[in-house]
C-alpha cells in the first residue's frame, strides 16, 4: 500500500497527515516533508499518525532523527496516534517514553501551542 502525506496548517503549526504504511519504501516522502517544514523554520510539528495502518524500523528512524532536529533549535514534535498496532511499535521501541503523543489532534494542537519554539528564518 502506498503511504500519502499531506500537510497542513492548523493555528500556526504545522499538522502532517500520514495515511497507509510507513516502509522501507514509503517512508521517504515522510522525511521529505518535515525536512521541508524544518527548511522553512517550523519546529514545532505535529505528525498525525491515525490514518497510517503500518510503520516499520525505518519510519521510526526517520520520526526519531525528526525530533532531534527539532529539539536541537528549541521545539518539538508530537505525533497522534490511537491504533494499538502503531502504539505497539513505539512501547516496544521505548520511543513512547520520548516523543509526545496524542490520542487526538485537538490535543496535539493545545499541546504544541505551549512548546517553545525557535524563531522562524526569514
């Protein structure tokens, strides 16, 4: 199955909506769009995770390397996400313990709207 990621602007931060699987092959485009978003001097992100059915060892990877990115200048990134599958993988990986996470966009949002935050670049 192929993964779709779109992003979008909710309250100043930016929300990318990841649907389908995160693989080997898919996760890619993922990692091309935060870096867009970190090229742009966002650093506070939020990774919505409900509509993706499957992420393996190299989505985490490319999520994880996001996060140090973003804390490296000051922000952070949060991820939603409620399937047991996808919770699965984080619990067992430990990253549960490190990312924020979400059940719910609202949430998220509130949330992000605390975190300190890098001025943008021009």
């Amino acid at each position: 199955m192929e993964a779709r990621v779109k992003s979008r602007m909710e309250a100043g931060v930016p929300i990318l909506d990841v649907a389908g699987e995160l693989d080997l092959y898919t996760s890619p485009k993922l990692k091309a769009a935060m870096d867009s978003l970190l090229a742009e001097g966002h650093t506070r992100l939020v990774i919505n995770l409900l509509e993706t059915t499957y992420l393996d060892s190299t989505a985490l990877s490319i999520l994880s390397s996001a996060l140090q990115d973003v804390r490296r200048v000051g922000g952070n990134l949060g991820l939603i996400y409620n399937q047991p599958q996808i919770g699965r993988m984080f619990t067992i990986t430990g990253l549960n313990e490190i990312f924020p996470i979400f059940p719910t966009e609202v949430e998220a949002l509130d949330a992000a709207r605390t975190w300190v935050s890098a001025p943008q670049r021009p």
